[in-house]
C-alpha cells in the first residue's frame, strides 16, 4: 500500500485545498493529512487565521479524502511522521518547490500543482471579520 501524507493550515477551507487533497490522494492509496495547530501557525509566522485547529479539521474531514487526520505542532515533526507512519510520498502545492526537498532523504517528495486565483488571504481580505 502506498501511504501520501500532505499538511497545511486549511484556514476557510476552499477549492485550492480540495483541488491538492485530492492530487494527493490520486497518487497513493492512503492519504494522511497533517493539520497544524494553533500555535504552531503562529510560530511559523501565520498570525491571522480565522478557524482554530478543530475547525480546521472538521473541514478536512468533510471532504472524505483524508484516510487519517493527524496534528503538526512542532518544527521536525515531518521526519518524525514520515518515519511513523511509513510514508512513500510527501506531497505538498507548488509554493513550496524546493523547500522541502531535504525529505527526499526519508520518502519522495511531489509538489503538485497550486490552484491559480483562490487562497485563504484572499479570503480573509473578502470577507473580514467585523
Ligand atoms: N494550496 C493550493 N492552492 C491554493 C492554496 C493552497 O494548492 N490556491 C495548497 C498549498 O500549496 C498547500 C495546501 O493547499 O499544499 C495547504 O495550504 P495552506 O493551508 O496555506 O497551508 P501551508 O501554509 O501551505 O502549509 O506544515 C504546513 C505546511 O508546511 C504548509
């Protein structure tokens, strides 16, 4: 069985977030989806997230793509998962080419395509919260 993992934030849950679950999940046979939390998207600098960790994982889950959910919260987990779980692919949107690259060590990495037009900022800026 080929495992995928995949993380984010998935603030306001969206069509860019659905498109790369589901490119992720097409290129194995179990996909695990890595959710950040709270504190930890404010250490890597993400300040103004709307939906907290448990919102942000209901979002996911409703998708039925993910076949197992787990939690990032701190920096280095990735390898810790990867080995884990025993993944074959890190797969991750296009924004990222590169910087992930020192996973190839432990597993493939695959940067997908990112969707154009749609992300959580541009949302936020629609929609803000008054
Ligand atoms: N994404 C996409 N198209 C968009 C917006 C996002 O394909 N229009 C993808 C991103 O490339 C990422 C995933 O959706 O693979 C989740 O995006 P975010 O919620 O912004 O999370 P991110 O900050 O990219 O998480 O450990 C966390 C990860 O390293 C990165």
């Amino acid at each position: 069985m080929k495992k995928v993992i995949t993380y984010g934030t998935y603030d306001l849950f969206h069509q860019g977030h659905y498109n790369l679950l589901k490119r992720a999940k097409a290129l194995g046979d179990y996909l695990i989806v890595g959710v950040t939390t709270d504190s930890f998207d404010l250490e890597r600098g993400k300040m103004n997230t709307c939906n907290n960790v448990m919102e942000r994982i209901e979002a996911v889950k409703s998708t039925g793509l993910a076949d197992q959910i787990v939690i990032e919260e701190y920096r280095g987990q990735k390898i810790d998962d990867i080995q884990k779980y025993g993944v074959d692919i890190f797969a991750i949107g296009s924004d990222w080419e590169g910087y992930f690259d020192y996973l190839n060590e432990f597993c493939k990495v695959i940067y997908l395509p990112r969707t154009q037009g749609i992300s959580s900022t541009l949302l936020r800026q629609k929609y803000p919260i008054v």
